[in-house]
C-alpha cells in the first residue's frame, strides 16, 4: 500500500444493537418465506438499510395505514409500541411479529407500573420519537416528556414525580437532568433505563477516536443514539463529521497518509460502514 493512500478502520463496537439485529432478521426471514411484509414506521433509523429491505419487500405503513389495513402480518420495530396499536390489531384481525426490544418493553412495564400506582410521570426523551410515543401510551398519554432540561424552566411540576428516560439518551445528562432537578427542590424518583448497550458505547467510543486523524461518524439523520454518539466523538476528535451516506463524502476534507477512524451509532448497518472503508481506499 502507498504512503500516501488513506488508512481506513472500523470501530467493531459500532452497528447494530441487539434489539436492532432481532427486528430485522426477523423481517428477513417473513421476507424470504412470504415476499413482502409489513412494518409499522422505519424499521430501523437508517435510510439505506431501510432501502435494502424495501427491495426484498419490506412495506413501511403508518398508523394510520394500519387502521385501515385487515388480515396481514405486520412487524413491530425494537422501538416498541402503545397498547392503541396492539388494540387496532385486534380489531383488524392484524397478526403482530412484535419485535419490540426486551429493555423497551420492560421500560413500558415499568412506566405502567408507575402509572398504575398514581405516580407522576417525567420522560427525558426526544419528543414525537417512536420510543417515546410508546412509552407516553403506557400512561394514556399522560407522561410529560422533555428532551432539554429548558423545557421545564416555566413548567409547573408536580413537588414527586418518577424520572424515567428514553433507552438511547445519554447516562451523564440523565445523571445531571436528575441533581438539577433535587437541587430545584423537587422529590425525584429516578429511574434509570438507558441501554447498557448504548452506555457503554459512549463509554468505549473516546478510546477508539483518539487514534485518528479525522472520524467519519455514519449515522441516519433520524437516529437519536446517533446525535449522542455523535457527540462523544467530536467531544474526544474535533476532526468529526456526521455523515449519512457515501455521496455526501467529500475527499477534500482528508490528506494523502491520514488515518480515518469510521464509527457508527446502534441503527448503522456494518455494510454501510464497509461501504465507506471501500470508498476511502479508492483515494
């Protein structure tokens, strides 16, 4: 190899969590048996795999669509759902494939059980995410979710309240999201359920970045997880750049000899982030 051709690793902590692989291989293998499937919402926040499994027949449907839908499969992402939709599936005679994440669904039964015992209700998450949809439908839509502690400055809360959080955000926000508010004189409960998955990404990510000079972070724009992974990287490599797909590479921001370090969040496929490899190496 020349001296001056770039030299290209992948982060082998970074794609797909365990809740992602278990919703799309599951849709692989309806695919490869029935032709097409449906999904309710983007499989996974990530255009180009959604893309590859829209050509072997994944259908991606609305809510709406689903209401008017009627004896078909339907595949529930690892973002989980509200009961509504469980509901309108019954109704609609819908056979469900419920892919939904075990740590989301035990988040939703938690969040239930809360709601169940008149607890008042706080989420740390993005708002109108699937997740938090699904979690905001465990309590009637009750829950106040907030994605930035401002939000709250003008609101008034309840003096206890149970904090939970959305399972891809960031521990050390939720952490410090919780002293804020006990120092604002509020009974918290709190209730940490963020992926140990995902945490301990942000963990072990600033030790593979530090060994580059410049970090191609791959990311769908949608993804929650990729905008706190994200972050870590610029954090510990100011030499950063988000980027969703291989036409939006820009070969003038390297150097001939540059060592590229390519990471991605929970929804990256690890074939984009090979893509990406391959397309360095051509310089």
């Amino acid at each position: 190899m020349g001296a001056h051709q770039l030299q290209v690793t992948i982060d082998q902590d970074s794609g797909f969590c365990f809740g992602v692989v278990y919703a799309i291989d599951m849709a692989e293998e309806i695919l490869a048996e029935d032709g097409y499937l449906y999904c309710l919402g983007d499989i996974v926040h990530n255009d180009e795999e959604v893309d590859r499994l829209k050509a072997k027949g994944l259908r991606i449907i609305s809510h709406d669509e689903l209401a008017g839908l009627a004896n078909e499969k339907v595949l529930i992402r690892a973002h989980g759902e509200a009961p509504e939709t469980y509901k309108t599936a019954l109704e609609n005679n819908i056979t469900l494939i419920d892919a939904s994440c075990p740590v989301v669904l035990k988040l939703q039964n938690r969040i239930k059980t809360s709601f169940d015992a008149d607890e008042k209700i706080v989420i740390f998450g993005k708002h109108g995410h699937a997740e938090v949809i699904g979690l905001q439908g465990q309590t009637n839509g009750d829950a106040l979710v907030f994605q930035d502690i401002a939000e709250l400055d003008d609101v008034q809360l309840p003096e206890r309240f149970t904090l939970y959080s959305q399972t891809t955000k960031s521990t050390a926000k939720f952490y410090q999201i919780k002293e804020e508010l006990i120092n604002r004189g509020y009974d918290v409960k709190a209730n940490d359920t963020i992926c140990r998955q995902v945490s301990n990404r942000d963990k072990d990510l600033h030790k593979f970045v530090v060994n580059f000079d410049k970090i191609l972070f791959v990311s769908g724009k949608k993804s929650s997880n990729g905008k706190v992974l994200y972050e870590v990287c610029k954090k510990y490599n100011p030499n950063t750049y988000f980027i969703s797909s291989t036409d939006e590479l820009d070969m003038s921001i390297f150097q001939p000899g540059d060592k590229i370090g390519i990471a991605g969040a929970t929804s990256t496929p690890m074939w984009l982030m090979q893509e990406f490899k391959t397309e360095l190496e051509k310089y």
